[in-house]
C-alpha cells in the first residue's frame, strides 16, 4: 500500500504546487491614461506591496504616457512618432481627470486637495513603488504604434518593455488581476 | 513510515487551505459613478450572491457618490467639501450613461426600457444586494478626499468604511475579482 | 491507519479539484464599446489563447454592438429597438477610440498605424479568436434591452447567448478574470 500513497501524495503536491493563482501576487493592467485611474493603480498596487504581495503592472495603450518623462528629448521619430509625442500627456503629472476636468479646474482642484489631506501624489506613490520592488512592465505593442522610446521613459529601479504572453504568465499565477 | 504519510498529508492540507483565490467569492472595486457600469457591478453582485457565493464590493472614487443618501442633509462641512458634494451625483438616481446620456435623454430612455422589459433598477438591486448579505465597503480615502460624511450615506445593512488593505485582503481570498 | 490515510488523501484531492480558479482558463467581460478596450480584450484574449489558456469572453451593454453584422438586416423591431439599433455602432468595424477621436481623424489615424506596424486589425483578431477556439458569449439583458436580435450577430464558430450566471460559473473556474 505505502507506494500508492506516496504516488498519490506526490500527485496531490504537484497539482497543488502547480495551481494557476497559488502565489501570493497582484497583477494589474494600467490600460487608462486618466489621472484618477492612474491614482487608483498605484494606490492598490503600493498598498498590496505593503502587505507583502508580489506586484506586477502591465502598462499599456493610453498608461504607457503616464510613464514618459517629462524632460527626456528623443531624436529621430518618424513623423506620427512626433504627432503622437505631441497629443498625449508627457508624464503623469499631465494627466486628467476621467470626468470633471473642467479645462484644469477640477484636476487641480483634486491636486490641491491630496495636498491637502495628506494623500500621498503619483510622484510619491511611484517613488514608493519603486522601494518596494513593485515591477512595472511596458507593453511593446503599445511603444511601437505609440512610436514611444524606451530611452525617453522614467528612470524607475524596476522597468521592462514586454508583450501580453509575459502579463498573462504573471496574471495566472496571480491570486488578485485588474484590468484597469 | 506512517509518520512520514501524516505530515505530508497534513502538509499539503495546510497548503490547500491556505491557497489564494481559494473562497467562492467574489470581490469587486466599484470605482466608476455612471449609471452603465453601477448597473453591470449590481447585476453581477446579485446574480454571484444568488449563486451562494460570498460578494464583497469597494466603492471607490466616482462610485462612493452613488452611496449618498438622496434625503440626509449634514451639516459642518468645509467649502471643499460642499463644493464636491453640488458637483458630483446625489444618490444612485441621480447617475449618468458613460455614453449616449445626450442631456438625460438616453439615460431617461434606458431607464424607461429597464421598467419597461423588467429589468431590476438600481434601487431594486440594492435592496436585493441587502437581502442576499452582499457586504459594501465604501473607500475612506474617497470619502476624506470628497468630504462626504458616513452619516450622509445610504442605510444599507452591511455598510462599512474601510482602507485598501481591507479590500486587498478581500480579494486575494477571492475566485473571482473585478475592477469596474 | 491505511484507511484514515486513504480518506484523508481521497478528501484532500477533492478539495484540490474542486478549488475555484483551478483551470487554466480566462474569463473576460467586454462591457465597453470603445474600438482601444475592443482590440486591448481580443489581444489578450487571442495571446492567452494561443498560450494553451481556455478563454471565454463575456460581451455585455456596449460591448454587444461590437459583435453586430454589418450587413444582416433584421425586421420585427420595435421602434425603440431600430432607435438602438441606428445609435449604436453596426460592428466592430464603426467602433471609435475612448480618447482622440477627434470627429474621426484619430481613430483613423490608429488604424492606418496599426495596418503599417502589422498590427492584427479587430478583423484578424476575431478570426484568429474563432480559429483558437475562444468562446464568445453575448449578454441576454444587454441584448432584450437595446432589441437586438441573435440573427444580426456575427457568423462566429462559437457564439452563444447566456445570462450573468453561466459567466461567473466560468469565472470562478478561472484562473484569471478582466472586466473591460
């Protein structure tokens, strides 16, 4: 009898050893541009950094100009490079607000506020981030038709241009995903 | 060898136990305030509830408006505060379409569908929500951020005020979670 | 002890079986109509796909407009059912940017990049979806609500109608879930 129950024990310890969403991690899809779901990314992803988890941001399409910075001047773009370089905000701190924006009133309204009441603004919670070894990958696809350079990106400890098959291997072991 | 068969049997068992994402549960963070997408949160909320599974929802952000109180009245607020609470919804009836509102005609129309092909409203679904133990946690971050008061928030049974933390620890014992 | 130990292994294996989220599977609401959340879901739902993932995708309120033929005309609609009809985009092909679409030039402006950086178009998404085996399934209420009917709906190898419930049976199986 022993070989069968050593056989079945170690059957029953590598299904569970192999389960999808059996490590302890967060991963999250920063698809938005806005200020506020950008605020709200960070946010969930600072605070599952704190409680111990693994935390993996996948920024794509419109999130990927939150993580331009503002003073890196890229040369040779094509022209629709140069076009979308100029459309989309240089950064996070050109972002707007999803609704309210009211031509700045109300994204700076919010700004004040936080200041206000202590919350803590993106430039902090990416500087928190970044202490706490939370990961942030770039969608390639994005850069590319976006016509965005890796050189002209933050400087931020833990930075990756990746494409979605690198995001979804991390979501499925992931016990917690968003798609934000 | 017995010993050996215990501990591994125990081993495994503390392991399953413990797993993420290993509840039937449902956590959800309701971060938008229009009336498309509150709708979609409380469809999905009931109908997982119905199911027998545990629903646990974050009002966040936009979404904590839909929280307010139509009737209460609450005093001792600062300027910001009073200033949020004329701009933004009073109360789940006074929500938005994301799209197609078209000065409240489209939102009138769907509403008018909804009663129509009987379809639950959102005050329905939240009465439901009450009765099916659907516990709601309202952001306390949004809250201090909007100046919106607990007092001033619907009476729902199982109605609390909380951090991410909270949320986070939700969901990482959950099978299922959304960000909407 | 050989039968406490036999039982203890029977029970921990059920257990194993029966954990929410143990599939190696991605379940996905589409709830947006907006032609960047259309191509970021059939994305992730054609790589998750070809990685070996079972992917179930759930279209619901917008999402549902994207899955309209162009050219299937239907009779026996109601008037409000043509008004939906003529309002909402017919396909997947009249679907416009959430930001930048300015009167049309930014959509095209995306297409045209995506055509000239071999982009896959929605077009080639959907066929690569339906020769991967992606299973689409198109929200009843969303579709009583805006009068649409089954047969104006894309000839698609694996397109079914069902409510909340069989989607949140696919989710808690799942080990990884987006609402978008």
């Amino acid at each position: 009898m022993s070989v069968d129950v050593d056989k079945a024990i170690a059957e029953i310890r590598a299904k569970v050893d192999g389960l999808p969403g059996a490590e302890n991690k967060l991963t999250m899809i920063v698809f938005s541009g806005d200020l506020d779901k950008q605020l709200a990314a960070m946010i969930i992803a600072t605070g599952a950094a704190a409680m111990g988890m693994k935390v993996v941001l996948f920024f794509t399409f419109w999130g990927t100009a939150a993580l331009r910075a503002p003073l890196k001047k890229i040369g040779g773009k094509t022209f629709m490079g140069k076009m979308f370089g100029m459309m989309l905000p240089k950064g996070r701190n050109k972002l707007k607000l999803s609704q309210m924006h009211m031509a700045g009133m109300g994204t700076a309204m919010l700004k004040g506020l936080m200041q206000k009441k202590n919350v803590a603004s993106l430039d902090q919670l990416f500087d928190v981030a970044g202490q706490l070894a939370v990961k942030i990958y770039i969608c390639e696809m994005s850069m590319d038709l976006m016509g965005f350079k890796r050189d002209e990106m933050i400087d931020y400890p833990e930075l990756e241009v990746c494409g979605v098959a690198t995001m979804l291997a991390h979501a499925k072991e992931s016990s917690v995903q968003f798609f934000i």
